[in-house]
C-alpha cells in the first residue's frame, strides 16, 4: 500500500524532475560559473563582444598564453594582502568559537539543570538578538570603544561577536542538555561524584553532537558577519569580508575587479567544504528550534 | 552576559538624545593698515576643549528623531497640507529617507516573506519525491545560497547581472534591448534584490520543510488516498496541515531576516534605488563624520520597528508559557 501511495504518473514525475534540476542550476550555477571565470582576465569575465569568451577565455589566452590564468588570485592575496585577512578571519572565527561554547556549555548546562524558570527569559531574548540588526548594536558599541581606545582591534570585535551570539548559543545548547535525560548525571552523583565530576565525566562524553552543531552556527556567525566587523575593524585588522567589500570601492578604476572575484571565491571554498562534511549538522541544527515550535 | 545586551541599547538611546556640539563661535577685531574689522571665526581650541569633556554632545531631547533624517513630522504635515493628490504625498513622503527605506524594507518584507515559503515547499515536495541517493546531493548544493556569506552571494550575482555578465547580456538578449541595465532603474533594482532575498533564503523554508515531510504519518496519507483523495487534495488537506506549524516558524525567521536586509544592499550598491534602515545606519556610522546620534535615532527606531513586528509572537509565547506553569 506503501508503494502505491508513491506512484506517480510519467507526466508528474517529469514535471516534478524539471523542477528539481532547474532548482539545482539555480542554486549552484552562479559558484560555478563564478569559480570558473576567477581565472579568467577580466574582459572575459565581463565580455562585452561575445558571452562564450567567458566560457573559452579567448582574451585570457590572448594575454597569458592559456585560457586560465591565476593573475586575479596572485593579485589579491599576495599584492593586495588577502593573506592578512584570512588570518585575521581565522583568529577572530577561532576565538569566537571557542569563548561562546565555554560559556555556552557551561552556562547552558547550569540553566537546564537548575530548577528556575529561566527558559522563558532566556528564549524571548534569544529571539529579539536574532531579530535585532546586529548594525543596532554596533552604533551603541562605537561611542564607549572611541572614548576607551580599544576600536579596531580584533579582541574588541571577538567580544561584540560572542556577545552578539551567546543569547542564541546558549538557548541552542540549554535544548540540547535537557534531552539529556537528568538521570544520567543524577546516578554519577550517588555514585559519588561531585557536580562538576560529574559534569566533566558523564556530561562531556555525550554532548559532542550538540556543541559540533552549535559551534558550527557561531563559526557561520563571525565568518559571515560584514556589519560589526566593517564598522569595528581598523584597516590594517580587517577580515575578510570587508576586505572584500573595500576591494569594491579602489577596483573601478584599476580594472581590477578580478582581485575581488578571486577572493570571493577563496572565502567560499572554506563553507563549500563545511557544508560538505557538517551537512546533517547543519541540517539537524536548522530544523532543531523548528520541531519544538 | 547581560551587560553586553543591555549596555548597547542603553548607549544608543542616550546617544540618540544628543546632538554633536556646535562650534564655539568667537569674535574677533582684526586690525589692519586700512583700519579694524570685525570677523567671526570658529574657536577650535574651545571647540576642542568641548568635544572632549562631553563626547557625548550637547543634550538635544527628541529633535534629532523629529528632524528631516528621521521621522520628519514638519516635513510630513507640510507635504500633507500642499497635497494636491494622495499619490503626490506619497510620492513626497518618500523622498524622505526614513520613509524611503521603509518603503523599500515593507516591501522587501512582504514579497520576500510568502514567495520564500511557497519556494521552499516546493522544492522540498520535490526533493522528497527523488531517491534516496540523489537526496543527499541535492541537498547539499541546496544549502549553498543560504550558508554562503550574503555579501558575497550578493556580489556573486551582481557580477553576473551586469550588463556585460552572462545573465545581464541574457536578459538585454531576451527583451532585444542593448541598453536594458538593471542598476539603472528603481523598480528592476528592487526586483532584482528582491530575487536575491528570495534564492538566499529558500533553503531555509526547504530545509525545514523537507525535515517537516520526513515525519508526515503514512497512515493518513494512506487512508486519505483510500477516500479517493487526488494528489493534489491529499497535498492539500493532510500535507499542508501537518506541516502548517512549520510555516510559522518560517514566516516568523524569514520576517526577522528581511526586515534587518542590508548587506545585499551594499553589494548591489544598489543604494541609489533602494535603502534598508540598517543601511540608513550604516551609512551614518561609517565615513568621515560619523553621525552617532543620527545613526543612533535610527537604530531605536529600528528597534521599535522590530518590536511590533515581534509583538505578536511574544505575546503568543507568554501566553503558552504561563499555561505551561
């Protein structure tokens, strides 16, 4: 009976395909297509006379002897310092990471074991840091961070980021203890242990799945961040994605619009590579805050 | 923790109630060979002296959320009383920039909002249909507009409608006008972001959608198909319903989400067309003179903005919970 309620007519299983093929093209055409024309010059990335030179790279070979050519990439990461950027992307990711889920983990743990009624509370402003533009929140940083000097350094822009975040990883991480049936921790008591032995031998062992979510979502976070990041960074400090952003404003002029194409495709391909391997994370993570309504 | 969240907001409604100093102004009498002569310059080590004592400004109450930047009361009344038609008041009212990125932002919401969600399930009934090894692979290409940061994905899209991009060129093609640009009219201009809010955010409405479909009871299913349900009655009355909660949900992400929309803004530079109130915030903040105060007003009133829109749910929350207890 199962298999009948599947069977479709040929005309809706076409139709339904189409579809999907067509959603594909969609979603992944415009990485491929922008990937393959990074090594190309730019006359054939924006082409003027004929589109297929983008496929080709007809000036491409006429300029370096082959159709592809690394010019954009060598251009931005090693005349246009992209490298700094990515360090600083990769420090500031790190540092967010690792303080939001110390203190999510913890503090989450705390709220799902202790008998209060913190849940509520703790969902609304979740809820209203997720709504709030994190921009908001930047002009209200901007004033005290002048007044103190401590503006366009990377520790200021981690603690704004985990501060930003912490609301919402720790409501995720709070759901993802109280699965965790309470006996479990409660039987290592009677057993002796103490709270925290408790906390650091039995509780640790089986959060994994949880924290790899969450941490994910933070990463997500301070990696695609553009507002506090453009607004807190001093430009010797910046990270990627304002770097990119200010690529934009110098590349009209000297044509070099390729150093931007070049870098943005090296900032996806770290997230290509996320999504391929965390993608049921992702996925699970996404839907957890859904199933609960 | 607490602190972090409180003290911004609370910075931002004090700065918000200031304005910049005025620059001291003193009178000076130059005398010359042809005689004295009074002239008015700006004292600037007093002005200096000023700014650094009270860098939060001079106190300026509301007026800087009523002046023409902001909610623009004067200006709104003035428009009101020389309309000659409503769509004339209108059309002024929206050269103001406040009103201006309302507008665009409302607008955003609304669109954006419902097509997101009518995409996203279907692609997810879609995907469902498909075997269990083509699943994983779709999904995986699926997630990629919405993980990709927004001001890249944007500027990835930019690049290709273009006039001299490949989607641009097509599209100067299809309507066989060689001047056809998108950047250069309002209303393709918020077309075209309006599409780009549609293709980054329907994953989300797929992916938890999909998740949605996975736990849909075969019983029913089956005992509607034994009533005689078509297809589409059955993705109508036992489909829709069972994942009707999830389409809240969504709705109410996807209204938080496009109503803060700003980055695709800035990698459309599409701000000649189209600006956001985040956008507003933005631009005051960054250049050469940072309008603090300025940027600050927008902010409450972005705030407030978010807090009807959230008002709704928060009291359906409070509600639920206080049952719950």
């Amino acid at each position: 009976m199962a298999a009948a309620a599947e069977q479709k007519s040929i005309g809706l299983r076409v139709f339904s395909s189409t579809f999907v093929i067509f959603w594909l093209i969609l979603a992944a055409f415009p990485f491929v297509w922008t990937l393959w024309g990074s090594f190309k010059v730019e006359l054939d990335f924006f082409s003027i006379a004929d589109w297929t030179n983008a496929l080709t790279g007809a000036r491409t070979e006429v300029v370096y002897g082959s159709p592809f050519t690394g010019t954009g990439y060598e251009g931005a990461w090693v005349k246009e310092e992209f490298w700094k950027a990515v360090l600083n992307t990769a420090i500031v990711c790190f540092f967010v990471v690792c303080t939001s889920l110390t203190i999510g983990t913890l503090g989450g743990y705390a709220l799902s074991r202790s008998g209060f009624r913190y849940t509520f509370w703790l969902l609304i402003i979740a809820l209203m840091f997720r709504a709030l533009p994190p921009i908001t929140l930047v002009s209200g940083y901007l004033l005290p961070f002048f007044e103190w000097n401590v503006w366009g350094i990377l520790p200021t822009t981690i603690i704004v980021l985990v501060a930003i975040n912490q609301p919402f990883t720790l409501w995720m991480l709070h759901s993802f203890f109280q699965k965790i049936p309470k006996d479990l921790d409660e039987s290592a008591m009677v057993d002796g242990c103490t709270r925290f032995q408790a906390f650091r031998h039995v509780i640790i062992p089986v959060m994994w799945p949880g924290v790899i979510t969450t941490g994910l979502f933070s990463f997500l976070l301070a990696y695609n961040d553009f507002a506090v990041t453009t607004m807190l960074l001093a430009k010797e400090n910046q990270t990627m994605v304002p770097k990119i952003a200010s690529f934009l404003g110098t590349t009209q002029t000297e044509g070099n619009v390729m150093f931007a194409v070049a870098s943005v495709v090296s900032a996806t391909a770290p997230l290509f590579v996320l999504v391929m391997f965390f993608q049921r994370q992702i996925v699970s993570g996404l839907t957890a805050g859904a199933v609960k309504g | 923790m607490l602190l972090f969240i409180a003290f911004p907001i609370v910075s931002v409604v004090t700065q918000s109630l200031h304005t910049a100093h005025d620059q001291v102004i003193v009178e000076v009498e130059n005398c010359g060979p042809f005689g004295c002569e009074k002239e008015v310059t700006v004292d600037q080590e007093a002005t200096r002296k000023i700014r650094e004592d009270q860098p939060l400004g001079k106190w300026a109450g509301l007026s800087v959320y009523l002046d023409r930047g902001h909610l623009a009361f004067q200006e709104v009344a003035e428009s009101w009383k020389t309309r000659d038609s409503l769509s004339g008041f209108f059309s002024a009212i929206t050269n103001l920039p406040f009103y201006r990125a309302m507008s665009f932002t409302l607008t955003f919401v609304v669109v954006v909002t419902p097509m997101t969600i009518i995409l996203g399930f279907m692609i997810a009934v879609a995907v469902n249909a498909l075997n269990q090894k083509l699943k994983g692979f779709v999904i995986f290409f699926s997630l990629l507009p919405m993980i990709v940061t927004p001001l890249i994905g944007s500027l990835i899209l930019f690049w290709m409608i273009d006039s001299r991009g490949i989607l641009g060129n097509g599209l100067q093609w299809i309507f066989d006008d060689p001047n056809l640009s998108l950047k250069a009219s309002t209303g393709l201009t918020w077309i075209m972001l309006m599409v780009y809010g549609i293709w980054h955010a329907a994953p989300f409405a797929f992916v938890v959608f999909y998740a949605g479909l996975q736990t849909l009871p075969q019983d029913t299913l089956e005992s509607a198909m034994i009533d005689g349900a078509t297809r589409w009655q059955r993705i109508r009355y036992v489909i829709i319903p069972h994942i009707m909660p999830l389409v809240t949900f969504v709705a109410l992400i996807q209204l938080m989400d496009n109503f803060r929309v700003f980055e695709p803004i800035v990698g459309f530079s599409a701000e000649a067309h189209a600006t956001s109130l985040s956008w507003i915030i933005f631009n005051d903040l960054g250049g050469e003179t940072r309008l603090l105060s300025s940027a600050a007003a927008t902010s409450v009133l972005t705030v407030i903005g978010v807090g009807i829109l959230l008002s709704p749910v928060l009291v359906r929350t409070w509600r639920d919970f206080k049952v719950k207890v």
